[in-house]
C-alpha cells in the first residue's frame, strides 16, 4: 500500500533529481556560454575604438579644413562675385560672427552686400498673421504683384518680400514694403538702404520642432524667393540641418532641393567659403548641398566657371 511518506520521499527525490540536472548543465554550458559572451565583449571594445580613432582622424581633418579656408579662403572665392549685388536676409538666431564672416568673404569674392534685411521673431509669430497679410493685401500691395490664392499669412509674406526685394516693381513700392514691415516690428534694414539683387543669402539656425510656425514662415520666404526669379543660397549651422531647421526643410522639399541651395556648416569659415562658392555656383544656376549633414552632396561647392 501506497502511504503519504512514499508520495512525500518520490517528490522530494523528483526535486533533487531536477537541481542536480540544472546544476550539472549550468557547468557543462558555464565554459562555453561565459567564453562567448567575453569574446562579444571584447569585440564591441575593439569596434569601439577603431570608431574613435576614425572620429578622432576626421575631426582633425574637419580642424585643418577650418584652418585652410581661414588662411586661404579669400583666395579660394577671389573674383567669384565680381561686381555681384548679394542680398543677406538674416533669419532670428544667426550670429553676428557668422554675418561678418560671410560679409568679409563676399567682398574678398570682389562682391558687395548690398543690402542686410533682419527679421525678428515678431514675423514669424502666428499670433501676428493679421498684420502680414494687411500689409499684402492692402494698400501698399504693389501694383504687379500676383499673389498666392491662399489666406496664409506666411506664403503672402513671402510672396511679397520676394517681390521687393529681387527688384521687381517700383522703387516706391520696396520702400513701402520695408517700411510697413519694419513698422510692425518685423524686420530691420542695416544701413541707410538697400539694392535688390536677384542673388540671395539666407542666414538661418539652430534646429526647431517638426511643423513649427517658423519653421514654415522661413522656409515659404526661401519658395517665395526662388519662384519669383532669385538665385538663393540659404546658408546655416549644423543644427539647421536637423528637424524642423531651414537648412532640413530646403533639403527635404521637394521643389525647394531642386532651386535652392544648402551650406549646413556656415557658422565657421570653411563653410563661409562654401556659402560664397555655392552663390557664385547659383548665380550660374547651379544648385547644391554642400557641408557635413544630413542631406549634402559634397563637402563643399567645386569653383563656378
């Protein structure tokens, strides 16, 4: 007969024979697994210093190209915008290093900044919508200008803009432009003037949040400036080229990467000579994408001729 000791001693002995398996085949797989798993280890340390020893290579590069153009640069662009109007649109956020730079190269180009137009976060606020679309449907729309069958206020400011500043219409209405702009706290002008030119900087930066305001605001000024005729050249930091940044969203476009084009490393001096070439290149109808993100084509612009 079958008594609850007998059931009591079989399950016990059903436990010991279970831990002794697992016991047992924990030693025989402890060599093997352990062994495998430090050789992965030891591998992924490897890959990971053969990839900082290759950042460590092209950061050095990336310095001696900075130091070259730096040297060199005003020779590199010399005689590439002899004579060439170029007009600086800078865009909230661009730095004062990075205007003067690109300035000081044009001009060693044999080009002339004729006219640096700034605008404020104030033109690029939905909340002031209203005020643009005043502006380009009021009284000082000028008399030639068509503009987009649309009731947003970021391609009407665009359109108009554009329209005044590659020169078209009167003189009178680029002034009455400019100043009704400037009026509503949306941009400022440098200088007692300015000369439209067909051949255009846009100075944008820093990254923004996908399908922001802004970033949609700027990005219908560059559209608006390319349709209405410019050569465009819109010219930003690394971070532009991120997300919702300027620089990100020409690329990405599908008309906009055709006619527009992109340096992504303006805010030092190798990129300043790229931002130069490549309006030289544009002035020819060259399009391009040029710098060390996401999106360029080459490292920098091959010289126009």
């Amino acid at each position: 007969m079958i008594s609850f000791r007998y059931h009591l001693v079989s399950i016990v002995a059903v436990f010991l024979a279970l831990a002794l398996g697992i016991v047992v085949g924990t030693t025989a797989l402890n060599g093997p697994i352990t062994k495998d798993l430090r050789n992965q280890v030891n591998d992924a340390k490897k890959q990971r210093d053969t990839l900082a020893a290759q950042v460590k290579i092209m950061q050095g590069q990336i310095d001696n190209a900075g130091q070259f153009a730096a040297t060199y640069g005003t020779q590199l662009v010399a005689d590439s915008l002899t004579n060439k109007n170029v007009l600086e649109i800078v865009l909230p956020g661009a730095t004062n290093e990075t205007q003067d730079g690109l300035s000081q190269q044009v001009a060693a180009a044999g080009g002339k900044i004729s006219g640096k137009v700034t605008l404020t976060k104030a033109y690029l606020d939905p909340s002031r919508g209203a005020g643009i679309n005043s502006l380009a449907t009021g009284a000082l729309h000028p008399i030639g200008l068509t503009l987009p069958e649309t009731p947003n206020a970021d391609e009407l400011g665009g359109a108009l803009l554009a329209y005044v500043l590659l020169g078209h219409g009167e003189r009178t209405d680029l002034t009455q432009v400019i100043s009704g702009f400037s009026e509503l706290h949306m941009l400022t002008l440098e200088g007692q003037g300015i000369t439209p030119s067909t051949t255009v900087v846009v100075l944008g930066h820093g990254a923004m949040s996908t399908k922001d305001y802004a970033g949609t605001a700027e990005l219908s000024l560059v559209t608006a400036l390319a349709s209405a005729g410019g050569h465009v050249v819109v010219a930003g930091d690394s971070s532009s080229a991120q997300q919702g940044g300027l620089v990100a969203l020409v690329r990405k476009s599908k008309t906009d990467h055709a006619t527009v084009s992109t340096v992504d490393n303006a805010n030092d001096s190798f990129g300043q000579v790229s931002a130069v070439l490549a309006l030289a290149g544009a002035s020819k109808g060259l399009v391009g994408h040029y710098g060390t993100e996401e999106g360029a084509n080459a490292l920098f612009p091959a010289p126009a001729k």
